[in-house]
C-alpha cells in the first residue's frame, strides 16, 4: 500500500513539476496562480498544498532537487581520475544538462537564471576547494582564487550557452571542447610557473 502512495505522490509531484515549467515558459513566477498551475496539472489545490507552501517554495524544491542529483554525478568521479582526463566528468556533466534539457530554459531564464547559476557555479567551486585542490597548480586556494573562478565560470557559462541555443552539438563535442579550454588555460598557468 505504502509502495502505490509513494508512486501517487511521485506522479502527483511530476504533473505539478511538469505544469509548472509549461507555465514558466509563457510567463513569470508571479503572473501564475496555484489554481492556473493545479488546472493545468489536473489535481486539486489541497494536493498542491499538501507538497508546497507557494509557487517559490515549488519553484525552489525543484531547484534543490535538480543540483541534488548534481552533486550525486559529480561524487561519481574520483579526484585521481581527474588528475588524467577531465573528459569523462564534463562529458557526464553536459549530458547531466542535456537529459534535464525540460528544466533548463526554466533555470536559466531571465527570472531564475541568477541564481541557478550561482548554485550551480558554488557546487563546482566548493568541489574543486575540498575534494580537487591540489590536482592542479592553482595557487593560494584559502581566498579567493582567480585561477579557480575563472575555469568554472567559463565552464558554467559554456553550460548555460550550450543549452540557451538548444543544445546545438553533442554534450561529447561541448566536453571536449571545455576540457580543452580548462587544460590550455592551466597549462599556461603552469609554465609561467
């Protein structure tokens, strides 16, 4: 019984979670109603209710739940391997944005993308602080790095573009051509070094 609840709840979350990016994509967060977003989900109110105080406590969940499962891609890959490829983990980061391509014109529109992307950049950056330091040659990392916020914005910043001109080539050719940016802009690093 327990087991076809949770399914209910999953597939109850999904609609609301699927109205509301339909909604985002004709208008901003504060032109949509819950009884506009639960029509179009065909539940009723109390069911939103019961899952979200507002549109921005959804809107948020969402957000948490998408750099959530962020995060469990990116504890996949060991700091040793990354020490000889960056290929594998960009790779699995722009198909990562490629299969949740839905939510992306969502985040990275004008009223979400700010934050998104901050989130987002903070994941990769506190990544490289704690589990990554030392593979590369990025200097002081105990303040602000330029070395560090570079590489990742850069690489956010890929990130959104790709996916802002609708992920135009594969997710293999856009790691492919960040690892190159990232390794050639470290590589003149280390041999000013």
């Amino acid at each position: 019984m327990e087991q076809k609840l949770d399914r209910r709840v999953r597939r109850t979350r999904e609609q609301l979670k699927r109205a509301l990016t339909e909604l985002l994509l004709e208008k901003p967060v504060r032109e949509i109603t819950v009884r506009e977003l639960t029509d179009r989900a065909d539940v009723n109110r109390g069911t939103f209710y019961a899952h979200y105080t507002d549109l921005y406590d959804m809107l948020e969940q969402m957000e948490n739940e998408l750099l959530e499962a962020f995060q469990a891609l990116l504890d996949r890959h060991a700091p040793d391997d990354l020490t000889r490829d960056l290929s594998p983990l960009l790779s699995d980061v722009f198909c990562f944005v490629e299969e949740n391509r839905a939510l992306m014109p969502v985040f990275l529109g004008q009223q979400t993308a700010d934050r998104f992307l901050r989130r987002f950049s903070q994941v990769i950056y506190q990544r490289c602080l704690t589990e990554w330091a030392g593979l590369y040659p990025l200097g002081d990392v105990s303040e602000p790095n330029y070395y560090l916020e570079f590489v990742v914005s850069g690489t956010v910043n890929l990130v959104g573009t790709w996916a802002r001109r609708g992920f135009r080539e594969t997710p293999e050719d856009m790691a492919k051509l960040a690892g190159q940016l990232i390794l050639h802009g470290l590589q003149s690093l280390w041999e000013r070094n």
